[in-house]
C-alpha cells in the first residue's frame, strides 16, 4: 500500500443493484492506496484505486481502519461487524456497513467482477492507443515542449553552481542510477547525474529503463508495446525486445500488470531526461516495471535465485550485446518517518543516521555489487522502505562488471512538519 496526502469523503447514497450483486459474497479489498488524513479535524485514512480506474476516493475514520485488513475475502458481512467488534472494540450497524462496502463497490475498491470489467476495458483502451501520454504533464513539469526545455535547462544550470562531483570519464559511461521523486524536490540530484552522463545518453542506440512499479502485483517484471511520448514527441518501443521477454517468461506473466505502466510515475520521469539529451536523435526504448523485492526480504529466496529475472535479463543481454545501449534504474532510496507509518519523528540526529545507512547502500552500488545491496536490505528487514532496490539491483545485474559515481544525494522533506523524508541519489555508472 502507498502512503500519502489527500482528503475525501463517503457518502451515504446506496446502489440497490449493487448491493443486490454484493449479497452472501465475501468482499476482499484489491491493492489500494492508503492515505492518511484529517477531515474536520479528525484523523482518517483515504482509500483510492493506483490504477485510477475511477476517480472516486473512500474515507473512513481512523477507528474504522481495522476494516482495510478485514476485508480479505475470508468474511462476509456479519463475519466483518463480529471482527470489528472483537478487534477494534467497534459496534457497527449492519445499515452503516452496507452502506461502506456498496461506497468501496462503486468506486472499484473491491476485487470482483465489477472492477474485472472495468481493468478489461481500461487495458483494451490503453493496448490500441497510439501511444501512452505523459500523465504528470501539467503538474509535476511544464507540459509544452518550450516550457520543459526552459525547465530542464534551469536544472542544469544549477548544476554549475554546485559543489563539483567526483570525475568519472564520461566515454565510460554505461548506466545510471536517477531518482523518481518529482522534479519540485529532486530536480538538482537528477541535473547532477543526467549531465554527467549525457554523452553515453546522446550516443544511445536503445535506453533500458528499469522503474519500480507502485501498484506492485506479483509479477516481476511488467512490460507493454506502448510507446511513451512526452511534450516534445514519441519515443519508439523496441518492441522486438519485447516480444523476445515475453517469449522467455510467457505473455502472460510480463503483460498480467501492462496496465500499470498506464499511470506510473517512476519511468516516466527518466524518459523526460532521456529525451531532454537525445533531441532529435531516435532511440529505442525498453521500459520495465519492476515488482516489489518483499517476498526476497521476507523469505528465504533470493532474486539472484528467480529464474524469470535470470531468464529476462539473458534476453536483455544478447539483444543489446552489438549496441550502444545505456541502462537506467529509476528509483529512490529511503522512505521514513511518520508520513510513512513510522512512530517517531526524524529529527536532525535520525537525519545523521539515515545518512550513514545510506551511504553503506551507495557503496555497495558503486561497488557493482547488487548481492551485497540486496542483503543490506534483507538485513534490516527493509525498515527504511528502499523502493528502487528492484530496478536497481536489475541494472547492476545487466551490466555486470560495473563501478559507480555518486554525482548526488539528497533527503527530501515528505511532510509539511518536517519530521519525513525521502532519500534520493545520482550515481553515473561505468
């Protein structure tokens, strides 16, 4: 579940033929994102569908919360009020209950055969669409093509004003680690890495593009024909490499989730920077979603061990063995504080500690070592949410014997208190 800021609100309307589809059966929540929240002036939680097949969101008092957890498919509605009583010591009217659960019906909350049909046509619309749009334009960057471009040239005339980052022969340059916090708060550590590696950008034949998907199912990597455009045009998709994964894996297991790259940020935004450099020049994309690493860090398996990223990246290898191609991983680092479900406050002195955690990340990356950088995580459990451990240890696997740069780092605030931040960083990677 993400976290983040919102706020809504629940009706009271009840849709009779909805209810009538609903009765005897066991609700069970989909993936959702949890938003916390205050609606006057009391704390709650906002539920909305990542994949914005509808655009209505669902609040609920905090007390009500345990309902999230209940809804699994294990209970119908007196086995949920009888939970609600024992567990949160909440008495809820069969009435007030109904009326949630027909809310979370029509907003497409809940795993049935209405939001069945929903996905089915959104995946249709979205497969025989010219192209996949810029979804963030407009709002995390200019939309028009001389906007972005006055943007993105303010970036990188900050660049200059900072501090110099380490040397890394820019003709060596393979890959590249780039953030996926918006530009607003992460625009100088993506100027930082970007500029640093813009000739092996300029150079590319085909752009690898490794994001962390969000709306993370089961499935480990997730791929699409679409082609991604931005404000200043398309950019093709390889899709012979494409069909050579999918072929590897199945089609059905690298296009189960296709609809995620609908909406998800996190490659979107390394597309904008790869466009930026290349201009004019056509370069093949091959954008990857990549799923959540949580079963690794909570079991006994490990990724170096998964037969499909062992499969798909063998692909990826031979494909791109005879040309010029850089690999991207776009993906933050530490995600912590109260903001993001953690009791206490990070304050100046957890700043520090944060920090040096990280630090122990970044060198493991700039070692080339994506098994060191997965144990850290396992180790601590992923305490401090590493969301771009999945794309980034799928780059460092692809590129094999690397050795990287930090060209920046930052902790970015995630709560107007200041007591949550994200930690970002650039790493030019050769």
């Amino acid at each position: 579940m993400v976290l983040g800021k919102s706020c809504g609100t629940i009706s009271a309307a009840c849709g009779i033929q909805t209810r009538q589809r609903r009765q005897s059966l066991k609700p069970k929540l989909r993936e959702l994102e949890v938003h916390f929240v205050k609606q006057g002036g009391q704390q709650g939680i906002l539920l909305r569908d990542p994949l914005r097949l509808s655009d209505r969101a669902i609040y609920l008092p905090l007390s009500l919360a345990p309902l999230v957890e209940l809804c699994d498919g294990t209970r119908d509605e007196a086995g949920l009020r009888a939970s609600l009583a024992v567990r949160a010591g909440v008495q809820l009217g069969p009435a007030t209950l109904e009326r949630i659960l027909t809310q979370l019906d029509e907003a497409l909350l809940l795993d049935n055969e209405r939001f069945a049909e929903a996905h089915a046509a959104a995946l249709r619309d979205f497969r025989t669409a010219t192209l996949r749009p810029p979804v963030l334009a407009g709002e995390s960057y200019p939309d028009d093509a001389e906007g972005l471009s006055e943007a993105m040239s303010g970036y990188l005339d900050a660049v200059d004003e900072t501090e110099p980052t380490a040397e890394v022969a820019q003709d060596e340059i393979r890959g590249l680690i780039s953030p996926h916090i918006d530009y607003d708060r992460g625009g100088t550590v993506y100027a930082q890495v970007w500029h640093k590696a813009a000739a092996a950008v300029r150079e590319a034949e085909i752009a690898i593009i490794f994001g962390t998907d969000h709306m993370s199912g089961d499935a480990r990597l997730t791929l699409t024909h679409q082609r991604y455009s931005t404000p200043w045009g398309v950019l093709p998709t390889s899709n012979g490499l494409v069909d050579a994964v999918a072929q590897a894996l199945g089609p059905e297991v690298v296009f189960a989730d296709e609809l995620h790259h609908r909406g998800e940020h996190s490659i979107e935004l390394a597309v904008i920077w790869l466009h930026y450099f290349l201009g004019d020049r056509e370069c093949e994309l091959l954008p990857v979603l990549c799923g959540s690493y949580d079963p690794f860090v909570e079991g006994e398996g490990a990724p170096g061990q998964d037969r499909q990223i062992s499969a798909a990246l063998d692909v990826m290898r031979e494909a791109t063995a005879s040309r010029k191609a850089i690999v991207i991983a776009a993906g933050d680092l530490a995600h912590v504080g109260p903001a993001f479900g953690d009791r206490y406050a990070f304050d100046f002195v957890e700043r520090a500690r944060l920090k040096a955690a990280d630090d122990a990340l970044l060198a493991s990356i700039c070692d080339g070592d994506e098994e060191a950088l997965f144990q850290q995580v396992k180790e601590e459990k992923d305490r401090r949410r590493i969301c771009g451990l999945p794309p980034i240890y799928m780059a460092l696997r692809l590129l094999g014997d690397t050795r990287g740069v930090v060209t920046g780092y930052a902790q970015c605030p995630a709560d107007e208190q200041g007591t949550s931040f994200v930690s970002i960083c650039g790493i030019a990677l050769s």
